[in-house]
C-alpha cells in the first residue's frame, strides 16, 4: 500500500530484526537503550543486553534509519550512567539522535518505584556526535 514501517523494539530479537531489514519491510527503528550491562539485569529482570548490542550493531550496518532512545527513572538511571551510554554508543559508531524520555509516574512496573525527578534537563549532555534530546 505504500506506507512507512516504523517499529519499536528493546533489540532482544536481532533475528526478526534482520530478517525485516533483508526483506526490506521497514523503513524506521526505535531502539530502547535501558542501561550498560552492570545495570541492564537490574533493571529489565532480562539477560538480553547482547541481543540488544547485536541489533544495535545490525541496524549501524544496515543503513536504515533508526533512533536510540532511553527512558529514564531517577533512581535507576543517573547522569553518571546516561554518559556511560552514551560513551558506549559512539565507540559502537552511532551518531546522531539519542532521545531520554523520562519515565511516567505512576506507571505499572516490575517493582514498586518511587517518583522520579527529571534532573538531567538541567544538564547539556549532548557531545560532537550525539545530540541528545529529551522527551516528556
């Protein structure tokens, strides 16, 4: 019919990404970054941190269009943890735009969070290859 694809993904199937990638069936990616691997298991109670970095990696390849985006809860993320992030993106060869959306209050989770503060709004984060963006 025409349309763009976008699809939303946390990466854990590099597989189905490839295969849509080949069969040229998307045309946009938004990939979630939760977190570098010290915090990755904390935080999404999953052991997929290298299924993330394999998408991450196909898609640098790839040529598609895509976006790296995190959300972001004061007591899970840090800025100390967002630059790691960030370092880990441009030593990987990302450039361009790295959206931080913050988390919603109130929001149904794994484990019971607290609220979280939107202090990293406050801070110029962006670096020479990454622009980094915040949503929310």
């Amino acid at each position: 019919m025409g349309f763009l694809v976008k699809i939303d993904t946390n990466g854990s199937q590099p597989k189905v990404l490839e295969e849509l990638i080949q069969k040229k069936l998307i045309d946009y990616v938004a990939l979630d970054f939760k977190a570098m691997p010290a915090n990755f298991e904390k935080i999404t109670h999953s052991k997929l941190f290298i299924p993330f970095e394999k998408s991450l990696l196909l898609l640098l390849q790839s040529g598609i269009s895509f976006e790296t985006r995190t959300t972001v809860h004061s007591e899970l993320l840090d800025k100390k943890d967002i630059l790691q992030m960030i370092g880990y993106l441009e030593n990987t060869g990302y450039t361009g735009d790295y959206f931080i959306q913050h988390f919603v209050n109130g929001a149904p989770t794994i484990e019971k969070l607290g609220h979280s503060f939107k202090e990293l709004e406050k801070e110029n984060l962006s670096t020479e290859k990454i622009k980094v963006h915040f949503r929310g």
